[in-house]
C-alpha cells in the first residue's frame, strides 16, 4: 500500500486517538495485508464485497475470531478515517458484522498459588529484591505488564498509598497499593546500584542498569512460575487476573474492580463474575451433602 496513503491515518491514530507504537504497527500490517489481498491500493475501489472476501479468506485460511475482529476494526477505522477526510463517500467495512468471539475464562491463582509465586525470588541480592518487588506490584495493583515496567520511581507515593499507572491509550490512572508491595519495593530500592544507571527514573531496572523491557519482565515471570511448579499456562497477565478475581470473591464491587483494572467497559471487567460464580458452583458441589 502506498505510504502517502496510510501514513496520515498511522499519524491522526497516534496524535488525535493517542494510540500506542504497537497498535500502530499493527494497523500497518493489517492494511498492508488487506491491499495485498485485493492486488492493489486504491481505497476508492473498495466495496463491501472486497472487505466481506478478506473477512471470510482470514477465517478459512484458521485466523482465529479475535485477529479477524481486530483487522475488521482496523478496517472500519481506516475507511472512517477516509470519509472524514472526503476521499470516501461511504465506509465499506461498515456493514460487515464482526465475528462472534468465544468467550474465554481468564486463568487465575488460587491466594495459595499467588503466595507460593509471591515467596519464590531470594532476597539475597538486589535483582531478587526487585523480582519480589515486581511481582508484589503486579498483585497488588493489577496493572498490566506494560504499565508495570513503564513506572517511575517517583509515580510511587508511599505516602499516600498509591502509584500513577499510564494505561492503554496513554491514559493515567491513580492505583493504590498495598503496605507489603511498598515494602517491597522500598527494600528493592534500597539494595539496588546507586550509580551508573542507564534509565535512573525506571522503577524496574535490568541487570545492565536499563530499564526493564515487557520480554525481560514476562522471561523472569515465567521462570518462577516454573520454579514453584505452576501451570505452564500462567503468564504476568494471570496475576491481573488473580487480583480481579480475588477482590470480587472478597466483597468488592464490580464497579470498583472496573475502575482499578481501567477497564473502559464495566462488560469487560463481568468475565470475572463468570469466574467466580463457577468457582462458587465448584464449592457447592464438593460440600453440599445433597448437590448430587
């Protein structure tokens, strides 16, 4: 596709819709791959039709439903675009449904589980105080691990009990924090290099004194899941999970929960209430005497 023709696009979702680097790239590829379908790169020559045959070569080409919607959206958004420009009269992806999404359940951690993960780094050296630190922080506030390892030190205030978490869309929010992740952290800080420090406003800092990347963050995650003997499945985001699920089982409002997640939608914070009303069926059956 012409680069005259995406890159106005690339820039108005990154400056009018404060979209991420990522998300960016990834409308790139998704409309470079829609015009290689079609064999050229010419948006006037859209029809629904076209969007319709791209939507339904994805879905038998084994695309799963959710990267199929994400390029249907990324289309919709694009022609939109267009239209408001005045280059388009009529946004041909606008009248293709999107594909129905199988629900998926969230995995989560028992508190038990959580505990075993929370107590596996050693204290002896400070990279160990940072991981306990970590993962303190990602259970306490639920943040996503984007948002963790994009914190500086000065977004957390002990005093009040909260951390600046920047969300998706370049969006702030205030998250509290626990008194034991403070803990955490406040040992961390005190045992780690002083000096020669790459990134000296990061939170979370590597072994080389840079601050510490999304890949490094999830390698280091994994490990200790490994390390304890938890599913191989659990990942960082299991622990944005387990904080949902737990503070619902423990009398939180979904209300609450939505708000501290940064969820834009309280419908996509309710898949916790499916999780714990399973959970809560579970329990029925094992203990009540007459549940057979």
């Amino acid at each position: 596709m012409k680069p005259q023709t995406i890159e106005p696009f690339l820039q108005y979702l990154e400056t009018e819709r404060n979209a991420s680097p990522h998300t960016c790239q990834n409308y790139r590829f998704d409309l470079k791959q829609f015009f290689g379908f079609l064999g050229h790169d010419q948006p006037p020559r859209v029809a629904p039709l076209d969007v319709r045959r791209f939507v339904g070569h994805l879905m038998t080409s084994g695309v799963s439903r959710r990267t199929v919607a994400r390029r249907l959206s990324c289309l919709r958004s694009f022609f939109r675009f267009l239209c408001r420009e005045g280059q388009l009269a009529d946004n041909p992806a606008a009248v293709i449904p999107t594909p129905r999404l199988e629900r998926r359940l969230p995995m989560f951690l028992d508190e038990s589980q959580v505990q075993r993960l929370l107590d596996a780094p050693p204290v002896r050296h400070w990279r160990g105080l940072r991981d306990r630190a970590l993962l303190e922080t990602l259970y306490s506030t639920g943040m996503r691990i984007s948002e963790l390892t994009g914190l500086n030190t000065d977004e957390v205030d002990a005093i009040s009990g909260c951390v600046v978490v920047r969300g998706k869309g370049k969006k702030e929010r205030l998250c509290p924090i626990g008194r034991t992740a403070l803990r955490a952290i406040q040992r961390y800080l005190a045992k780690r290099p002083a000096t020669r420090l790459r990134s000296p406003r990061a939170l979370f800092i590597s072994q080389k004194l840079t601050r510490l990347t999304v890949r490094q963050a999830d390698r280091l995650i994994r490990g200790y899941v490994r390390q304890v003997g938890l599913p191989a499945t659990i990942s960082p985001h299991s622990l944005r999970h387990s904080f949902a699920t737990h503070l619902l089982e423990h009398g939180a409002d979904l209300r609450s929960v939505q708000e501290l997640l940064g969820h834009a939608s309280l419908s996509t914070t309710q898949i916790y209430t499916h999780v714990t009303a399973q959970r809560l069926k579970k329990i029925y059956d094992q203990a009540h005497p007459r549940a057979r």
